[in-house]
C-alpha cells in the first residue's frame, strides 16, 4: 500500500501544476485584468479636467496615465515580467502556502480566506452531518421496508426536495419564515446577532442555531435524494444476496442479518465518499445561498474576486482546494481498504 500511496502522491505534482498552468494561462487573455481596471477607474474619476492626486500623482487632467506611471503599476502587480517567470514564482511561494496580498481587498490572501471560513465551515459542516445522519438510517430503513406505504411517501417527499433548487428553497423559507409575507420567526442576516458578544454561552449557542437553521434548511434538502437513495439501492442489492438467505437460512434475526452481515458490505459505497465531502464541507460555498441570507463566505468571496480580477485570490484559493481534493481522492480510496479488508493495493503496486 505504501508503494501505491507514494505513486499517488508523485501524481498529484503534475496534476496540480497542469491544472494551475491552465488556469494562469485563461487569466492572461482575460480581458480587464487589475492593471487595466486600476487605470480606468483613474482615468473615469479623473474625466472632464481638473488633476486628480492619488498616492504618486498618477493622473494629471484628461491627459492620463503617461508611459512611466503605467509600469510602475504593472510592477505594482507584478507584470512587469514575462509570463513563464511570474508562474514559477508564484508556484514556489504556493509550495510553502504563501498566497501573497488580494489586488482588491488590500490583505492576506490567507488572512482573506480564514475571515471568510466561519460562515463556509457553518453551512457546508451542518448540511454534512445533516445529510449523513438523516440519509444513512432513512436509506437503511427504505430498503427494508421496499415498496411499501413509508417508501413510497419518503421518496416523493425527497425527491421533491431534490426539484426544488436551494435557491428557490431559501426565497420560499424567507417568505415564509423570514417575516417576508407569513411569519418572522427567524433573522435574515449573518451567522450571530448584533450583540452576540454580550450574551451568555448558552444564548451565544441558541442564537447562532436560530440564524443557521433557514440557510442549513435550503443548503442541505437538496442533498438528501441522492445519499438516501445511494444507500438505499446499495443495501437493497445486499439485501437480494445468496449469503443473507444463507444467513436467514442458519436461523439469524433480521437485525442481525442487516447490521452484522448487509450493513458491513453496503455501507461501502457510502462511506468512501465521507472523507472527500467531510474535508469539502469546511472550504465549501454557496454564492446562491450566502446572497439571499446575507451571508459573507468563500461563495461570495470567489464570485467577487473574479468580477474584479483579483488573481491572487482566485488563484491562491484554486491551489488550496485543487489539493484539498487530491488529498481527499486518495483519502476515500484508502477508506476502501479500512471499511472492507479484503480489498488490497498489492495488485496495482506490482
């Protein structure tokens, strides 16, 4: 396995740098990169006379920025130097997760990202433990009860909710719920109150559960029609085995054939996908549903940087989370050999 594990590790090298390359290349024929829109908005504030002092005087009247304040921006940022010169350094300080300073917001790029991490690490940790301890026993019990009354209520109701966009969702919760046209039952804006600091830890815990459950709700319905039926379809193929009828056969009980022998073996599938969707659950946004509630996370914080070119930050965030799901690949095949011992790595070493 650890023959295997290295050739996995030596693959995620030109992986992450072919996958970086492509994405650096896109970004130098984008159009309106930070150079240009640092000189449009001098130019547009400065238009119609007058002289505009900005840091080093960089524009005079409507005549705008002359030949030698136009490279000193373009070394501002760093595109003073060839193309293939500015990557390589950039890949040398990712290797030691120096992501550098956001054109726009003036900051760490790591600092940038961490202020943005509460409120991506609330949506995407709640709607992973509530779409793993809700499906796995709704699942488990569909399958035993195939056909039936509960079945079939339980997959119209969730496969309604799969229809249904988070979006569309959440619009409908604030109607509802959110003092829109019905009820204001719960608030609207951010993770905590205003005076969240002020209260007690009991009330700091109620009230940061009370903002969570609107957009939690929206973010994590749609989520729970395919993990149910994932499990329920997997255990259902257990279940129609030779070795449960044998197991039946020998005079075992129905719990004991389901939890000591189907579960073993069906809950496979489910499983080796937790280690990629429990680490995504912590960097993970959701522009959609951080815009309807007022949230400011990682979903914002990319679709913002790339409106305004800010390299850094799309860069930067790309690198982590390309590795992130490398790391989280190798991770879930792993999970195969510590759910079900019986798969070995030998084979592809050799």
């Amino acid at each position: 396995m650890l023959i295997y594990i290295l050739k996995r590790i030596l693959l995620m090298v030109p992986t992450l740098i072919g996958i970086m390359l492509i994405t650096f290349i896109v970004t130098q024929f984008v159009p309106g990169g930070p150079v240009e829109k640092l000189v449009a908005e001098v130019e547009g504030y400065g238009a119609g006379g007058g002289e505009v002092v900005s840091g080093g005087s960089l524009y005079r009247g409507d005549s705008g920025l002359d030949t030698e304040q136009l490279e000193s921006l373009k070394k501002l940022y760093g595109f003073d130097k060839p193309p293939m010169q500015r990557f390589f350094t950039m890949m040398g300080n990712y290797l030691v997760f120096d992501f550098g300073d956001s054109y726009y917001y003036r900051t760490s790029v790591v600092e940038l990202v961490i202020s943005k991490l509460p409120v991506s690490m609330s949506l995407g940790l709640w709607s992973f433990l509530i779409v793993y301890g809700v499906c796995i026993p709704l699942g488990i019990k569909k399958a035993v009860s195939d056909g039936s009354r509960f079945d079939v209520v339980s997959s119209t109701v969730i496969l309604v909710g799969y229809a249904i966009p988070g979006f569309v969702l959440g619009i409908a919760l604030i109607v509802f719920f959110g003092g829109g046209s019905f009820w204001n039952i719960f608030p609207l804006r951010g993770i905590v109150s205003d005076d969240w600091s002020d209260l007690s830890l009991v009330m700091k815990v109620l009230d940061y559960l009370w903002h969570m459950v609107l957009p939690i709700t929206a973010s994590a319905v749609g989520s729970l029609a395919v993990m149910t039926m994932l499990t329920k379809n997997s255990f259902l193929e257990e279940i129609r085995k030779q070795y449960v009828l044998t197991a039946r056969a020998k005079g075992m009980s129905e719990g004991q054939v389901l939890y000591k022998h189907v579960f073993r073996n069906a809950i496979i599938p489910i499983i080796t996908g937790f280690p990629g969707y429990f680490l995504a659950s912590f960097f993970t946004g959701s522009l959609l549903i951080e815009t309807i509630f007022s949230l400011d996370g990682m979903g914002l914080l990319g679709y913002q940087s790339v409106l305004n070119r800010d390299y850094p930050v799309v860069l930067g965030t790309l690198y982590f989370f390309t590795l992130l799901g490398l790391v989280s690949r190798l991770l879930s095949d792993l999970s195969y050999v510590f759910v079900d011992p019986r798969i070995s790595f030998e084979d592809i070493d050799e």
